[in-house]
C-alpha cells in the first residue's frame, strides 16, 4: 500500500471521477499511484456526500482502510494473495481422476465375471445331471464325448431320484431363464432378484 | 432498494471494468480502489441483514475476499457491483443461517425467514448516540451544499439526484464534460472540508 503520501488535486479530481464511473485509463493510472490512506480518507468523505443526499437511512462513517488491512492481514495469513485460477484449471489439476479410472475399471471387470460364472455355471449345472454317461465313455469318439444340451421335453420325461427333485426343478427354471444371459439378455437380467422356485 | 440508488450506478462500469481487468492481470492495487469504492455501500448493504458492526464487517471482509479469489471468474456480463452485491448478500444470509444453526440462546426456535426478519427489524435500530452524530452529519452536509457557489451546486445535485453522467451534465450546464468533472470535485472536496471534523469525530468515537 503505499507510495506517495501527498496527494494532487489533480489525483484527487481523478477520485473523484472514478467515484462516479467516469475515470479515464490515465486517471485510474494516476489512482494507483497514490497512497491507499490518503484516498480511503478522501473517499469517505465522498461517501458521506452521497449516502446523505440519498438518504441512506444510516450513514457507513469511520471505515477508511481499516476494512481493506483487515482484508489484507487475512490473505496474508492464509498465504494466498494471487486470485485463485480460473475453474478450467481447478477442474485440470484435479487428483482423484486416476482413482475413478481404476474404480471404473475393477467394476466392469467384477461384472465381467460375474457374467461368466452365470453363463458358464449355468450350462455346467444344468449338464451335470446329463452327464451320468460312464466314464468309459470318454474314450468313444469325440461325438460322444462332447456336452450334450437336454431338451426341456425329454427333462420333463426323465425320472429323477426324489431327493433330487427339487434341484431338478430349480435347474429346469434356471435352463428357461437362461436364455436371457445370451448376448443384450444380459442387461434386463441384472433386475432378476432371483428366479420364482416352485416349492 | 429504490431507484434513486440505482440511477448513479448506471456509468460505473467502465471505470470498474478496467479496475477489474488491472486485477485480473495481478494489479492488487486495483482490487484496494474497489475496495475502498464499494466498502461502504457493501458494509451498508450488508447492516440490512445483520445488526452487530463487528459481524457486518467480518461479513464485508469475507466478501470482499471471496471476490478477489473470484474475480478471474468475472466477465464483465454485469456490472461489478451487481456481482460484488450478489455476493455480499449470499455471504450475509449464509451468516445468518450458520448463526441459526448454533445452539439457541433461547427458548423459542426460529425458522430462517424470523431470523432474516428479525435481523432486518433490528438492523433499523441504532443507538441514539449514533443517530445524533448522524443527524449532525446530514445537516452539516446540507450546509455546506447550500453554501456553494451555484456552478458547483448544479453539477453535484445534477449528478447525485438525478445520477446524470458528466456527458448529460454538460449539456445540461452548456458546458465542456472537464469544466463538469472539475466542479463536481471542487464541490464534493468543499463539502468533505466542511464535514471532516465530523467524519474525524466519528471514528474517534
């Protein structure tokens, strides 16, 4: 705050000037090279002028420039003197962008297995019933050998222990659902809480 | 506020948006002539929210620094007061709100619209030592102003009441716009003589 603590009259009309918006580049240039005192000083006065001729309810008197060292003594304290940049830049510098790409990323691949373990589980429970063949089989030629999709007809036919009837009949609704987990299936079968089982 | 206030903003901005540009491009005197400019029309805006002195100006003070850390943010889509104000009023009820939230001192609880009302009823109250300092004030204004020579008169009445702009003045006074200039400031400075041991007086008080 500082420089020269006498003041022109030529300064001062430049005060003045400003006061009502009408400074000039040179006045204002003027402005800035006087001292902060002498201007909040003359200032008040002219606040004074205006508040009453307005009849502004209470006249704001004494305030001078303790209101700007206040302010001064604050963004001292706080060590940040310079405008903060503009939001553009804020938004750059932002840290936590390499974390939401990692967080991103783990959460498609939880869903990607999740989506496999559905599909493939699936078929492999639903198979697992099927495959009763003997062991032996698996030396007969490679036709015999490969998974074999039941039917719903012939699943319907087949006579199963009573013990495992029930799995049976969750496995029967699993193999009807499951004709959703194939390719845009999958979406609407994320809102599936869980498949209605017959008691 | 009513119109009388408004009409003498209508010319300020391009002395403030040249203030602003100098800030923006790291001038921080600039930002002390807003400063000093609008402190008191900011400390009076904000007197219609709160009553207590010390908390109207830590409320300017947080205002103001909000719009120095800010003011790279302002185009020049409105007029500096228009943004500096919206910001003091913003700054003002979010005070009164966190004062709110405190523990009561009371019995009675209170919404924030009683608040804000009850803050705005006591805010028009002031102490009969400050109304009597005020009333010597206004009254040594008038006296100096009647005091003036003519010319002088004109140009400062012309320009405070009807908020002209030095331009419409001169029409008015027949006139160049730098004889205008010269005598609103002749006439503001032998008024602010006139009125200076009042002024001194206050703040001593």
């Amino acid at each position: 705050m500082t420089s020269q603590n006498t003041h022109t009259p030529e300064a001062m009309a430049s005060l003045s000037a400003m006061f009502d918006g009408e400074a000039t580049e040179q006045d204002i240039a003027a402005l800035l090279a006087q001292d902060s005192g002498v201007l909040a000083r003359q200032l008040e006065g002219f606040h004074a002028i205006q508040q009453c001729l307005h009849k502004d309810e209470q006249l704001a008197v004494g305030l001078q420039d303790n209101l700007l060292m206040r302010i001064h003594d604050t963004l001292d304290t706080e060590g940040e003197i310079e405008p903060s940049p503009k939001l553009t830049t804020q938004v750059a510098v932002l840290p936590q962008s390499n974390v939401s790409w990692k967080m991103m990323f783990s959460g498609v691949a939880m869903a990607a297995s999740v989506a496999f373990m559905v599909v493939f589980g699936g078929n492999f429970l639903l198979n697992s019933e099927v495959s009763h063949t003997p062991i032996t089989a698996d030396v007969s030629p490679v036709k015999a050998t490969l998974p074999v999709a039941t039917p719903l007809a012939e699943l319907n036919q087949q006579a199963l222990p009573l013990d495992n009837m029930k799995l049976q009949q969750y496995l029967r609704q699993h193999a009807e659902q499951a004709t959703m987990t194939v390719g845009q299936g999958m979406i609407p079968m994320a809102r599936v809480v869980n498949y209605p089982v017959q008691e | 506020m009513t119109l009388k206030h408004e009409v003498p903003m209508q010319h300020e901005t391009s002395s403030d948006q040249t203030l602003v540009e100098k800030v923006q491009q790291g001038d921080k005197r600039a930002f002390d002539v807003l400063v000093m400019k609008y402190q008191y029309k900011v400390v009076g805006l904000i007197g219609r929210y709160i009553q207590d002195r010390s908390e109207v100006l830590d409320v300017a003070q947080e205002s103001f620094i909000k719009a120095y850390r800010s003011i790279n943010s302002f185009r020049g889509e409105s007029a500096f007061y228009t943004w500096l104000y919206r910001i003091a009023v913003n700054t003002a009820k979010n005070h009164l709100v966190s004062r709110s939230r405190r523990p009561p001192e009371s019995d009675v609880e209170l919404d924030n619209e009683e608040v804000f009302n009850t803050y705005e009823s006591l805010s028009d109250i002031a102490s009969p030592e400050a109304k009597l300092n005020s009333n010597r004030l206004e009254k040594a204004i008038y006296h100096a102003i009647e005091m003036l020579p003519e010319e002088l008169r004109s140009a400062l009445t012309l320009r405070e009441f009807d908020g002209l702009s030095y331009e419409d003045i001169s029409l008015i006074m027949e006139c160049p716009v730098g004889t205008v200039r010269s005598r609103i400031f002749r006439a503001r400075e032998a008024v602010e003589k006139h009125i200076r041991p009042f002024l001194d007086a206050g703040e001593s008080s």
